[in-house]
C-alpha cells in the first residue's frame, strides 16, 4: 500500500472516530453542521500537508501537535501530554525530582510565576509571583506548552538551569541561574510571637491538616490572644487538605467549598467536626499575589463565615478543576472541568480573594525583610525566623490582635 492510499485510510479511520465522538454528545442535545464542517477542514489540512509540506512529516507528530494546540486555545491549565510527557508527569508527581520551587501558570502565552516556594533554590534567588518567564537556558519560551516549560525547568539535582525574568517595572530582563535540588517542603512551621500564635502553611501537601491541627492544639494551650495563619506564596495543593484545613476553623456541617461544572453540577465540600480553635480566639489569614488554589479555598471560606480577617493583597486567582484522561496510546488530557466557589457563591478563578484589611508590600520592602532573613541566617539563627519590624503585613496582624481591633473587625465584616 502506498503512502497516499496508507494516509487515506487513516484519514477515512480519524473522520470515523470524530464522527462517532460528535454522535456520542449528539445524544445530549443536536450538533450544528458547523462541528461537522470544521472536522472535514481538519482532515482536508492533515492531508494537504501530508502530501505537500517541503519535508517528510509523521502523521502522529501531527495530531499531536495539533491536540496540543487545541488545548493552549483552552486556558493556561488545560494541556495534552505526549506518551513520555505523560510518564515524566506520573513519575514525578509519584516521587522525587529535581527542581527550583516555583508554580508556574501561564498568561498571554507566557510562562508565568504563581508563586516561589519558601526555603527553595527560586525563593532564595529572589524570584516573585508575577515574573515572567521569558527563556529557559536561552530557548524563547513563546511557543512552550506549560508541560514543556516545566519539563525544562526540572532535571538532575545538583544540575543548571538558566532564566530570563521579566519583572513589572524593569528596564530590561534578568537572567537568573539556578542550580536544581530535590524539593522537600516542611509545609507546616508554628510559634509565638509573645501572646500571638503564628502557623505558616508553605504548600497543601498530604496530612498537612494533621501537622496544623497539631500546631492548633500546642498553641491554643498556651495564654494566646489570637492566631495568625500565614497562607503568603502558599502555591496550593490538595483540595482534600483545603477542606481539612478549613474544617479546624468552622463549626461542623458548614460548607467549605464547592466545585461547578459546565453542565451546572455541583460537588460539595463540608466542614466534617467540630473546630479546633475556639470561638472566642481571633484569626488572622495573611494572603498575598503568590496565595493561590487551596490557599484561596481556605481563606475565602473563613472570610465569608467572618470566622477571620483576610489581611494583605489580593490573592493570584486560580481556582480551577482539572482532570488526567489517559488515552489509548499512553497519552493523556489534562482538562478543566470545573471552577471552585466560596461558601457564599464567589468565584475564585481570574477574580482572586480581596483581603478585608488590605496592606501591601513593594519590592523594597521584600527585599529588606529577605535579606533581614538571611543575615540572622548568617548569624547562626536556625528554624522559623520572623521579623514584624520588616515585615509590614505580620506587623498589622500582630498589632490587630493585640489592640483588640480583631474581635471588633470580625463582627463589623
């Protein structure tokens, strides 16, 4: 069988299969013949490029090719993952690798920054939610899937990967080598800060809620006047362990959070027990642009049940459900088939959560607290280290809570 006569069955074997996915939605309600039009332009440009592009070109490069363009015209969460691609991600997402810290989303076609991960390669080198990503070791990252930049991103640990960083307000871009390291998160690290209590929450990793919970149970035990969850440049993670989270704060049987499809369906999520914070105790969540996902979950539940304060800058705004598909040939769908709202019906993607105390913080002021950081570092100081003083956005929690304005703020919200 020749080539052509070999594509023509193929092409004959891809209408089949559109078609016959087109009829199985056509059981949901009648398809326009513009489905069917656009499906035979698709086979026409497959075949006029099989039989007259200048170079020999694989059919599956193709279709995957154009699978992949088909999910970037989607959002900047949706992508399709080649066999490989596919069976990196699992690998990863199963084990350890080597990486920089950093949640990447993409904007304007662009690999940007959610969020830096505190104690990270790319935290340390001063990398910030909203830089964006414009090369990787000099590759122009305009054409790059989200999975590819990741890709380039990760490798051996104790390897170098090269970025060139756009910052708002900068003359030119920066380029910034990074040497990779297996990430390790302690996601959860708590003290005193006198008679405040204070939990920073880095990432929404497994069990978690159990290592906040402890932190609850150790604090609430001492003489304390109020609780400060620090959800800044928490990336996310596990939905299972926003609704835990959230559930030590709520009273039991309040919902926490809910999912919606495009077809309307809901998908509930319920504060399961009784909180482990008492009514009476103040809470303050400090969020900023690097907060997203499950960080927007739990502080948008505890702002519209006025359990707490939402103190510091509007969080990033991702809030999206996406679902893995295999496929037959060992390649996957990564799809959004849902959006998360707040108890009260807020919708959290693209809009963000909008503090009730807003107080923010320039890159000076970053700067300062993060080499504050590093010098104590440097003097032999170990562990959690916290400096109101250069910290603007602590400072106002801590002063909340002490003047008893806390109290009063919650029940005026």
């Amino acid at each position: 069988m020749g080539a052509l006569n070999r594509f023509k069955v193929f092409g004959v074997a891809l209408f089949t299969f559109a078609l016959g996915f087109i009829v199985g939605f056509a059981s949901q309600g009648k398809q326009s013949e513009d489905e069917y039009k656009y499906l035979r332009i698709f086979t026409d440009v497959l075949r006029i490029i099989k039989e007259n592009y200048v170079e020999p070109v694989s059919t599956k490069d193709l279709i995957y090719g154009a699978l992949n363009g088909m999910t970037k015209s989607l959002d900047p969460f949706s992508s399709f993952f080649t066999p490989k691609q596919y069976e990196s991600f699992r690998q990863e997402t199963e084990g350890e690798f080597g990486g920089v810290g950093i949640e990447i989303g993409m904007e304007k076609g662009r690999p940007v920054v959610i969020s830096p991960i505190e104690g990270t390669p790319a935290f340390r080198a001063g990398i910030k939610p909203g830089d964006v990503i414009l090369e990787i070791n000099g590759e122009d990252t305009s054409n790059m899937s989200l999975i590819d930049v990741v890709q380039r991103i990760r490798g051996k640990v104790g390897t170098k990967v090269q970025l060139t960083i756009y910052r708002k307000g900068m003359e030119k871009p920066m380029k910034i080598e990074l040497e990779r390291a297996l990430i390790k998160i302690e996601s959860v690290r708590w003290t005193t800060l006198g008679d405040v209590g204070y939990i920073k929450l880095s990432q929404f990793n497994e069990n978690v809620s159990v290592q906040v919970e402890r932190a609850l149970k150790e604090l609430t035990s001492q003489r304390i006047k109020g609780i400060i969850l620090d959800l800044r440049n928490d990336p996310g993670g596990l939905l299972s362990e926003a609704v835990n989270v959230a559930d030590l704060f709520l009273p039991e049987g309040k919902l926490v959070v809910y999912t919606r499809s495009r077809n309307g369906e809901t998908q509930k999520y319920f504060a399961r027990r009784k909180p482990a914070v008492p009514d009476e105790l103040p809470v303050i969540v400090l969020i900023n642009k690097g907060s997203a996902s499950a960080s927007e979950i739990v502080a948008g539940a505890l702002q519209d049940y006025k359990r707490a304060i939402i103190l510091g800058e509007k969080s990033f705004g991702k809030a999206s459900v996406q679902n893995i598909i295999p496929l037959e040939d060992g390649s996957a769908l990564k799809l959004t088939v849902a959006y998360y709202y707040t108890p009260l019906g807020r919708l959290i993607h693209n809009k963000g959560i909008v503090p009730d105390v807003q107080v923010a913080m320039d890159e000076k002021q970053e700067e300062a607290l993060q080499e504050a950081i590093r010098q104590k570092k440097l003097e032999g100081k170990n562990g959690l280290i916290l400096l109101p003083e250069k910290d603007p956005q602590l400072s106002k929690a801590i002063e909340l809570i002490r003047s008893g304005q806390a109290l009063k703020k919650v029940a005026n919200l």
